[in-house]
C-alpha cells in the first residue's frame, strides 16, 4: 500500500425528502451531526 496525506475528513451532504418539504432546522441539525462526527461539509 502507500501513504496518502491526510487532507482531513470532507463529505457532500445530501438529503432526500419524499412528499415532504425540507425545513432548514433539519438542515442545520444534519450538517451539525455531521461536524460532530468530525466531517467538514464540502457543499450541502
């Protein structure tokens, strides 16, 4: 194997809503969870 830089830990978050309306307030929550697991969103 090779070594690969660690360049820190970025996703895309996306989320589905089906029949429903996206509220910001999930939105918020998503990305929060997501920073709390130690990811840096890269776009939403």
């Amino acid at each position: 194997m090779f070594e690969r830089p660690r360049g820190g830990e970025r996703a895309v978050l996306v989320r589905v809503g089906l029949g429903a309306p996206v509220e910001q307030e999930d939105l918020d929550e998503f990305a929060q969870l997501a920073e709390s697991a130690g990811v840096q969103p890269a776009a939403t």
